[in-house]
C-alpha cells in the first residue's frame, strides 16, 4: 500500500529500512569496538535488507567459514513455515512412569484453554510436539518452564473499552488462573510449572499510538500486582531480556545489547532511552527471511485466525484516533479507505509477531508455548485467561473491562456496554472493574467495600474503622452466598462473642440444632483411635457437604409413601477463634457453579444428572447409602449442584474410611469429579484470620480442609441454618 494515500501512515515504518553500509546497524551503541566486524560484513552484502544479513550471520552454519549470503539464498530454498516448532527428539526411550506424568501435565495445560472451534473434535497436536519438551525436563527434575506472550499495554481506547492504563481485576484474575496452572501442575509433578511472561507491549505499541512509558508503567504495576498476591511461579521478561537471551547462541549483535543492559529490571530512564532501538532490532534480527504477512494470513491458519482477531480489537481501538481516518489532503477518508488503513496495521503487527515468535523459539525453544488467541493448538496451547459463561474464548483484559455479575461470573466486554447495568466500582483511587447493580451492596450507614476473590467468593471490610458486627445485615449476607459463597465478613469487632454469634445465625435464618446442641466447636481433641471423629482432629479431609449423614422422612403426597431422605443444611456459619500455623489449615470451597463452567467433553450435565452413586463408611461414621443423586436443584436459583463425598481411604486417614462406587455409570467418574472439584479455577484455598465470620452455601458448594500442626490451637466454631 502506498503512503502517499495515507499519509498518516508514513510513520508506522511497515517497509523495513536498508543497511546503510557507512554506518553500524546498532548505531546507538557504536561505542562498543564489537561491532568493526560486521561493518565491514554489511558493506560487503551490497542491498540486503537489515534482518536478511542479521539472520544470515546468525546462523550455526556460518561457523564453518561458509559466506552468509550463500548461507541465507540454501536455507530460503529449505525453509518451513515461519509458525512451525522444531522440537529435538528424546535422547533415549522414555520412562514409561515419567510418561504417565508427562500425559497429565499435558491435561492439565490443554485443560486451560479451548482450539479453534473446527479443531475441537480432532486430537490436540500440541500434545505431541511439547511431550518431548516436558519428558526432558520430567528426567532432569525440573519444572515445567511455559512461555506466553501478552500484557503488552491497556488498548488505546480508554473511554468506550478498557477503565485506563494500569492494570485492573481483569489482570488480578488472569495472573491467578496462570498462577493456578501452575499449582495444578504440582499436583501431579512435584517440581510443578512456571510461566514466563514475555511482554509485547514494544513490540506493537507505536502502532497503536500508545507510549513507551505507557507501557512501562503498565509492566510495572503487573510485576508488583504478581508479588502482593504471591504468585511466585510467575516470571516477567522485557522485549530487552530476550533480546540479551540470544547471548547464549553467541550472537555478535547480542553481546553487544548485553554491554549496555546487563540488568533485566534496568531502571525506567534506560528503559525509555532504548525503547524504540529495541525494537528495531527485533525487527531486523529475527524477522523470518522473505516472510510477507499476506502470504502468512492466506496460508497458515494460526495466522488468520490471529489476523481477524487484530481487525476486531483495532477497530475499537483505534475509534478515537481522528487522524487515521484523514487522508493526504485532510479531507476524511471513506469508510472503505479506512478499512484499508486497520488492515494494513493489522498486518505489520502480524510481521511484527512473526519477528517476536521467532526470538521466543530461537531463545526459549525449550519452552512450552503458550498463546491467548484462539489456535487449532499445534504449535502452542491456547489459554484462555478469564472463561466466560457462554463457552466462547473471553476477551484478554487489557482489550476489556470486568464486569461482576450477581452469580459471581466475571465477563469481559468494553466499558461502555456495562454503565447501564452495572456501578463502576474504583480500587485505590481509581477505576477498577464494573459490579451488577444491587441493593445487596446497600448496608445504609455502615459502610463497607467489597473485594470479589478468584476463582470465588467474596471479603467485605468496613472502610472506616473496626465497627461492630453487630450491624452487619445477616439476611442480605445470606442472599449474596448463594451464588458468591463464601462470603467473608474481615476487620470486624465482637465477632468472637458467642452470644452474638448466635444471634445473628438467628438472624441469618432458622438455626439447625444438632445433638450437640447449637454450635460445633471444631478443634484438634487430640483422640487418634478409629472411632474417633476426624472433624474434631487436625487430619486433612475429604471433599464434602455438610448434612451427608442427616435424613427426615418425607411422605409422599399422592401415594402416602413415607421415605427417608436426605435433608442436609441450607447454609454453614463459621467464626474463627485461633488460626493454623501460616501455609496449613485452610478451608477449601469448590463451587458447583464453576465445576460445570470447566467440565469438558464426553461429560456433561445431562450425564451427571442421571447418576446414581453409593458410599460405605466405617469408624465413627459407620454407614452405608446407596443410589445418592449425584447432582441436584438449588432451592433458590434451581442451577445444578454436585452432592459429592470424596473417596477417603486408609491411606489418608487413622479415622473413618469411604469407599465410594457409581451405580449406573463407569467408575472413572469417581476420579474425574474428584480431580475437577480441587481445580484451582474451581476450589478456593481459604486461609482465616482471627475473628474471621464466614457464611458458606452448602448446597451450591463443597468444602474440605487440608490438615495442619498437631497439639495447634486453631479453632473454629460452626452454625447451621436454613
């Protein structure tokens, strides 16, 4: 496309620049006597292209003394498509128990993600291009490395789609889902996984008109958002880091970026100093040979896919940038002139995302390769970032805004969609995500701010002091766990007055006496016999619902028949008194709502519907049930909820064991549910602080506990109530 037709265009540098011969390639750094060498390189390939003469020189081959042109004319007669990963086969036959490990992390990675909608029904061919990648690092001990490209930079268009330009919920929740890929991954290999985020903010940000300290200022807020939360198995790298990751392929141009940028957190002066230089050097080092982005967009499917998705966003993007849609003269451009000019960013950005992937494989081609956008999954996984309730791939947070619904989803969508339905609700100053219009949120004079927790529930906090709970609106507590569970009242006073405490279970609902009488005192009482009750222990525990055991007999209106049948609590009321030592002791809650959002295929609701399952308990709760409905209607909402007790035997417990068998479906669903229900985008690993109160649904969630320090004062008091 000519500029002279688009003007505005001239500045986005689409034609990459010749070598001029009489001058370094790296003219910012001409300080570095390194450089005489190829000088003198570059005169001698006469009118090659900046990246054609870098690559060639690059190349292993060049160590034999071979010319670089001859080099780089046999390898474009040789090459394979620019997106095709080249993985190094296993030195030896692989150890049948390490493959078994291999082929759940892969579940787990393929789990995290959804292919391109043709590609759903056929194999995932990533699987066997990363299942050596895994097997090497399984034999050498060591985590799984993934790199993923993202979180360049919020889009442009900070009034009709995304709240500003640091980062909101949307990237609060997208670090915990990678931070849960990589917890899933220990559960099944000791090592666990890590995710490297390699940050493309300088690779498109000037054609997006956004500035590089824009984009600095937004990697720094992710850094720092990643160490509050503790996700420490995610790592950040800068478009400088992987240009000092060719060093190790002792690339003559790298060591000389490395003389400059020896430190990968180099302060943000440097940072602005070098933004553009950087990115002109990726550019012409790692652009694939002869590589033409509407070639790449006709041929390969990844890249057509990547391709629509960039007209998509670009065009909301770009809405308010008035000068791409003037032409030379200034006169405005006709709608059809304007496509042309989102199309032509869209496809320097795919050129520019062809040079970057190229340096992700050259440097971290060890690497398992994930990707946000929509893929057909052969040579990387897809992730999807924050799922979404239709099923459909959710927009990446830094194209969308957040918006809470009433259930507790989260969705992506542009802001200006959400202002009529929803508050737009700030952190810290500042604009945050948007929340479903509710008078649940009303509590009058008390006031009160509400933190929504990944992958659910929900801390309120009052904002002005430690006022008592003895104001605290039960019933509206109560409406908002039914879909939020569990609800967290935190920074509370006389929360461990149990005269109070019952007062509002009373006000909560209709109090469930036990035997026992009211309140369940939950702590350690030190018995380890096999009749002694592993609730009052300090053993981890099963995944299950409250009531299992508690039955009243229901008369059937048209026959008289009088049954008994299950009639477990409505709601479970906890306050805490002492806590477990820090790391142990937590609650775990898994929502039913989100445990059918991530079952995948041959399962499905309408199977799950028609189960029938069966338990056999010894010890304390000696009992045998049988043909249990595995799934059940809410009282209030009538979604779908799972009634599960977790397989729990000998080797997990001195006290009560439960064995546990389907009826009329194959067994392997035991371990399906059982492995879906601990999910880290499912289960919140609930940690208390003394004074804690917590309202749980016990029909729209299970809980467990993981066990804690023998002799440990942690203490939790326990209501029922309907």
């Amino acid at each position: 496309m000519s500029t002279s037709v688009y003007p505005s265009l001239s500045a986005l540098n689409f034609e990459t620049p010749k070598v001029n011969p009489g001058a370094s390639p790296l003219g910012y750094l001409s300080d570095a006597g390194k450089i005489d060498a190829l000088i003198a390189r570059v005169q001698a390939l006469e009118d090659w292209t900046f990246e054609a003469w870098t690559q060639a020189l690059s190349h292993p081959k060049l160590s034999s003394g071979r010319n670089a042109k001859d080099v780089a004319v046999q390898d474009q007669k040789t090459s394979t498509s620019s997106t095709e990963t080249l993985v190094a086969p296993v030195s030896k036959p692989a150890n049948p128990e390490h493959l078994a490990v291999g082929s759940k992390i892969l579940d787990i990675i393929e789990s995290y993600g959804i292919s391109e909608k043709s590609n759903q029904s056929e194999p995932c061919k990533a699987r066997a291009t990363f299942l050596p990648t895994i097997l090497e690092r399984i034999n050498n001990g060591v985590p799984i490395q993934m790199i993923l490209p993202a979180f360049p930079f919020k889009s442009p268009n900070r009034k009709g789609k995304v709240l500003g330009a640091l980062p909101d919920l949307g990237e609060e929740i997208a670090l915990a889902c990678l931070q849960g890929l990589c917890d899933s991954i220990r559960q099944v290999y000791q090592h666990g996984g890590e995710i490297t985020i390699a940050s493309d903010g300088l690779v498109y940000n000037d054609l997006l008109r956004v500035s590089d300290d824009d984009v600095w200022s937004y990697g720094e807020a992710l850094r720092q958002m990643a160490r509050e939360k503790k996700h420490a198995n995610i790592k950040f790298m800068r478009l400088s880091d992987l240009l000092d990751g060719d060093i190790s392929h002792h690339n003559p141009i790298a060591l000389i970026h490395s003389a400059h940028f020896k430190n990968s957190e180099h302060d943000r002066a440097t940072y602005l100093t070098h933004a553009s230089c950087q990115r002109r050097e990726l550019v012409a080092r790692f652009t694939p040979f002869g590589f033409d982005a509407k070639k790449a967009i006709k041929d390969n499917k990844d890249t057509c896919l990547t391709y629509r998705g960039y007209l998509r966003f670009l065009k909301k993007d770009l809405q308010n940038m008035e000068e791409l849609k003037l032409g030379q003269d200034g006169s405005p451009l006709s709608a059809n002139k304007h496509a042309k000019v989102i199309e032509a960013i869209a496809q320097a950005m795919i050129s520019r995302g062809a040079a970057f992937a190229a340096a992700i494989q050259k440097t971290h081609g060890d690497y398992v390769r994930l990707s946000i956008h929509p893929t057909t999954a052969v040579t990387k996984f897809p992730v999807q970032l924050i799922a979404q309730k239709s099923g459909n791939f959710g927009q990446t947070p830094w194209h969308s805004s957040i918006a809470v619904g009433l259930d507790g989803s989260f969705t992506t969508g542009h802001s200006e969609d959400f202002h009529s339905t929803h508050d737009l609700i700030y952190r810290d100053g500042r604009p945050y995500y948007f929340r479903e219009k509710s008078e649940l949120y009303n509590w009058g004079d008390l006031k009160v701010e509400f933190e929504h927790l990944y992958p659910c529930g929900l801390v309120i906090r009052p904002t002005n002091g430690h006022p008592s709970v003895r104001d605290v609106p039960m019933k509206k507590i109560q409406q908002l766990s039914i879909d939020m569970s569990p609800i967290v009242l935190r920074g509370f006073s006389e929360t461990l007055d149990e005269a109070l405490y019952t007062e509002k279970a009373h006000e909560a609902g209709k109090i469930l006496p036990w035997t026992f009488g009211i309140i369940q005192k939950v702590k350690d009482a030190g018995v380890n016999t096999k009749m002694g009750n592993n609730v009052t222990s300090n053993e981890g525990m099963p995944m299950h619902f409250d009531g299992m055991f508690k039955f009243e007999e229901k008369t059937d209106p048209t026959t008289g028949e009088i049954t008994n049948v299950q009639a477990p609590p409505g709601y479970q009321f906890f306050t805490a008194l002492a806590t477990a030592p820090e790391g142990t002791g937590y609650t775990l809650f898994a929502s039913a709502r989100l445990f059918f959002q991530y079952l995948r295929a041959p399962y499905n609701l309408e199977r799950f519907e028609k189960i029938k399952w069966n338990m056999d308990n010894d010890g304390f709760w000696d009992a045998k049930l049988k043909d249990l409905p595995l799934i059940v209607r809410h009282p209030v909402t009538n979604e779908p909820c799972i009634r599960w007790h977790e397989p729990w035997d000998e080797t997990k417990t001195k006290f009560s064991t439960c064995k546990v068998t389907l009826s009329n479906d194959d067994q392997e669903i035991v371990d399906v549910i059982t492995e879906l229900l601990y999910d880290y985008r499912v289960c919140l690993r609930f940690s208390w602080n003394v004074g804690d109160w917590v309202v749980s649904d016990n029909t729209s969630m299970l809980h467990t506990r993981t066990g804690y320090t023998s002799n440990c004062a942690r203490e939790l008091w326990r209501i029922h109530f309907d």
